[in-house]
C-alpha cells in the first residue's frame, strides 16, 4: 500500500491505516524528538503525543505526500512546548539551589554538555530548530527547508546566524 492510499484511507476513519502509517514514521520521529529533547523517556512521550494529535488532526492533510513533513512539525512543536515547561523548572530549581546555598557537582564532560545544552536553549527558537536538525539529526538544507516551510536560502541564514550566536555564547574554545 502506498503512503498516499495510506493517507487517505486513515483521513476516511481506518484505524489500522493510521497504525500503519505511524509505523512507516517512527523512526524518523524519535530521532527528531530525540535530538531536541535528549532523553529516551521524554521522546517517547513526544512521539505518542504526536500520534494523538496526529490521529485527531488528520483531516487537515492537504497534500499526502507531505504527511511526513506535517508530522514532524508535530514533533517539533511538541518537543519546543516540552523545552519551554523544562526550563521553566530547571530555572526554578536552580534558584532553589542558589538560595539553599547548594552546590552540583559534576563531571567535566557533563559540565561540557549542559553549556552546550544551555548555549542551544538561548538561542531563538528558529534558529535553534535549524542547528538542531542539521547537526543532530543530518538533514540537508534542503530537507529542513521543507520541513519548517521556509525557502532553502532563509534556512541557510538561520544556520548562519544561529552558529554565531552558538560561538559568541561558547567562546572562542568551541
């Protein structure tokens, strides 16, 4: 079965079409959720959100050959929204932390990691989905153009500007 039979028989109410396609899309969408969330738990969560928002949304396919693209921006949206509320708690339990007089201690590369981790989240979201999908997930520019829906010379400039940000953030060592 093809993948725009597939499309069209889950969007007219059949269930195991639907399965099917999720299947097909699975390992392209936890690598995704994987690389912005950088935890096995937290992308699996992603991806069976994803799956339920699939599942509810999927009369607004417009085109199914494209049913790949829309369900990674899925799991970008998601994993962006998962970002947000883990800062959020990072910072809070930092402050907590800082006001306890707490000290972490951590290993060099683990240190190295949360920089890097810290260098990312500061960046603007756009630019950070870019970097993102082009280091941690290899996508070509032309892939990641059609993924955000941008032309391939705009996601060029947001690499661009998002490595800098990334080395003026890092230091000169990076």
């Amino acid at each position: 079965m093809n993948l725009e039979h597939l499309v069209k028989e889950a969007r007219s109410g059949n269930d195991e079409a639907f399965y099917q396609l999720m299947r097909l899309h699975k390992d392209k969408l936890y690598k995704v959720a994987y690389a912005f969330l950088r935890n096995e738990t937290d992308a699996l969560e992603a991806i069976q959100e994803a799956t339920c928002r699939a599942y509810l949304k999927l009369s607004q396919v417009k085109q199914p050959a494209y049913v790949s693209t829309w369900l990674t921006r899925i799991v970008i949206h998601i994993c962006t929204d998962e970002q947000r509320r883990k800062k959020r708690l990072i910072l809070r339990s930092t402050q907590r932390e800082t006001e306890a007089g707490g000290n972490i201690g951590e290993s060099d590369q683990a240190a190295i990691r949360l920089h890097l981790e810290e260098a990312l989240a500061k960046l603007a979201p756009l630019y950070r989905h870019v970097v993102i999908l082009k280091y941690f997930e290899d996508l070509t520019i032309r892939e990641i153009a059609t993924v955000l829906g941008q032309p391939e010379g705009t996601i060029k400039t947001w690499l661009h500007k998002g490595l800098n940000m990334l080395r003026h953030d890092l230091g000169k060592e990076w």
